[in-house]
C-alpha cells in the first residue's frame, strides 16, 4: 500500500463542499478542513504509485474549484 498526504487550496467559500466530495474518493481515507496555508488536508491510500497518480491526477485535482494541490509521498510511519 502506498499513502500520501494531499494538501489542498480551494476557490473562497468552496471548502466545505470540496470535502464532501473528497470523502466520496474510496482511496480518500481521511478528510480534512484546516486554517492556515492549505484549505483542506486529504489523506490516500492506493495499491502502487501508478494507482496514488491516478487518484491525484483523475478525482482529486479535476475537481472544481480545486485551485492547487501539493502531494507529500509518506515513506515512512
């Protein structure tokens, strides 16, 4: 299993609803609102790399009103 960390910044106002879409990802095992720099904190899981890609680059990052995303590989527990 590979996880990531998907940190998120979202149009004003669209957080809550980009939440609620994230958490309707299956590989999205945990969803967050946050202050601060990033809007959301999102964290996958998929089966190998090609798959986290997939799940970034398909469902998290197509979403509207996504602005920008950063995604931090965790390589270590």
């Amino acid at each position: 299993m590979v996880k990531a960390i998907v940190l998120i910044n979202t149009d004003i106002g669209m957080e809550e609803e980009i939440t609620k879409s994230l958490a309707e990802i299956p590989e999205v095992k945990e969803v967050y609102m946050v202050y601060g720099i990033y809007d959301i904190v999102a964290v996958i899981e998929a089966e190998n790399f090609d798959k986290l890609r997939n799940v970034v680059l398909s469902k998290i990052r197509k979403l509207p009103h996504i602005k920008a995303s950063t995604t931090l590989i965790v390589v270590e527990k």
